[in-house]
C-alpha cells in the first residue's frame, strides 16, 4: 500500500538519525583514563607555571614547545612522573620575571 500524502514520513530505519554535531565536534573519548596522580602533576605545573611567567600565553608557549633540556615538552615530562613534574618546576622558577620580561 502506498503512503497516505497527508501523513508525515518518519525517516527509512536504516537511516540514522541526525546527531547533534556540536557537542560532538570536539569530544575525542580517551583510549585510557588519566591516571589521578598524573592529572594532578599536570594541573599544578600549569598553574605554576601561568603565575611564574607572567600569563596564559607565555606559559603554554613553555609547556608544549619541545625543550632539549627537559628531554621533551616540559607539560608531557611534568605529567608523566613525580621527577619529571620536579625537573620542569625548576626550569620554570628560574624562568626571568620582573620588568620587561612578562
């Protein structure tokens, strides 16, 4: 039997239905959960080093450039062990600050 024109088509079942693509544009679900500990390690070389160096943009210029002295980038160092988190919190209070240099 045809459809009635007058009624409404509900959409073929084989077709899925539209997805709000907003919120999922930028979700990427973790292959693995973020270990506590290393969450913390980063949260707290992040905010170390946004005050020690004068704000957000230099700060997370320091935490993802690539640094020979750290072995890597010093946010990838600092999050993946206590020692690491140690190494890259020195480099960062010796960072210059005052005047002309924030």
């Amino acid at each position: 039997m045809p459809p009635d024109s007058d009624q409404p088509q509900s959409p073929a079942p084989d077709t899925p239905a539209p997805a709000n693509a907003q919120s999922r544009r930028f979700f990427r679900k973790s292959r693995r959960p973020f270990a506590l500990d290393d969450a913390r390690r980063q949260g707290d070389i992040s905010q170390l080093a946004f005050l020690t160096m004068g704000g957000r943009d230099p700060a997370i210029a320091f935490l993802n450039t690539d640094n020979a002295a750290l072995g890597g980038r010093p946010l990838t160092v600092a999050t993946a062990s206590p020692e690491g988190y140690e190494r890259v919190a020195a480099a960062i209070r010796r960072w210059p600050s005052g005047p002309g240099f924030k």
